[in-house]
C-alpha cells in the first residue's frame, strides 16, 4: 500500500495497539544497535535480510514490546528512532507523488510528508494536534534526542509490569541507572 500525503488524512493518535511492534521489525542507527546490545546484551538485537542491524523479534512481536503493547524502551530514554516516527515518513522531495497534499511547512522550510496507511491510529484523535504531531516528528528527526509528546501514545508505563514475555520496568531502571550508560 502506498504511503497515504498528510493533507488527506484529518487526524492521528497513538492507540498503543501495538500493531507496528508485531507487524514490522524495528530498524535500528548502527547507534542505536551498538547501544542497545551493549546495554542488553546481543540477544535483542539481530539484521534483517538485508544486513540491517534491527531489534529481534520474539514470536510475534519486538522483544521489548510488553505485554499492555507498550514500549519497555521508552521510559529508559532508549526508544528507536524508526519507533518515534512511525507512521510517518517525512521527506526533502515528493517520493509517493501527491506532492502539494504531503506538503508540510515547518520552521521556513518544505517538507513532504506520508503516513503509512497500516497504523490503526490514522484519522483517529483531535484534528488539531495533527501539526503539532508532525512538527513534533520533524524535530525528533533532526534531533532524536527531542522527547516525545505528542508523536507517542499518553498511556504511562505501570511501575511493574514483569511476565514471561515482558520486561521488568524495575530491572530496566536498574540498568539504566548502571554505568553501562
């Protein structure tokens, strides 16, 4: 399916589904592969058919993933880029055609932006926030430090959440707190 332009969609919001963790595999910057299996270990990271360095999947769905279809990344400050973005796709040129619809203008400059039209969240939420979402998304590409608000689901992580299939939040603090980081 081709990506959908932003001008033809009303609006969008995180419906912490967690869809795109079970249906896609996580791209990782060779950054964030060195730092997230030095941190973890390799056994959360992998290469797609490609040789793209990637998270490893476990089942069906991101070994971080937890069982509520939140990301145990996120509240460690470790979340992949690729995550932070998705669904968007935001571009120099028009890459999908309809360029005026994915035309999006922030801080003086032209973007073209797609959404892929797999994400359950599209056309979901308040209208409004959709430029805030987009300019927020624009930001987090040119700085992937930039903290998420408005691109990411408002649902907090709950302190505990341990099972077979899921991290510890606990344990992630601890090693976030480690001099591992």
């Amino acid at each position: 399916m081709a990506p959908i332009p932003i001008g033809r969609i009303r609006s969008w919001t995180c419906l912490t589904c967690g869809m795109c963790c079970r249906v896609f595999r996580v791209a990782l910057t060779p950054y964030e592969y060195a730092k997230l299996s030095t941190i973890f270990g390799p056994w959360c990271v992998d290469v797609d058919e490609f040789g793209n360095p990637c998270l490893r999947k476990v089942g069906d769905r991101c070994v971080f993933q937890t069982e509520e279809g939140l990301c145990g990344l996120q509240p460690l400050g470790l979340k992949p880029l690729a995550c932070k973005v998705w669904p968007f796709r935001v571009l120099k040129r028009p890459k999908y055609g309809h360029s005026q619809e994915a035309l999006f203008v922030y801080g003086g400059k032209r973007y073209y932006v797609y959404v892929n039209s797999m994400c359950n969240g599209v056309n979901r939420g308040d209208p409004r926030k959709l430029p805030l979402v987009v300019s927020e998304v624009i930001r987090i590409l040119e700085r992937p430090s930039t903290p998420q608000r408005y691109s990411t689901s408002n649902i907090a992580l709950r302190p505990l959440l341990t099972s077979s299939r899921s991290l510890s939040v606990s344990i992630l603090s601890s090693l976030r707190s480690s001099t591992m980081l």
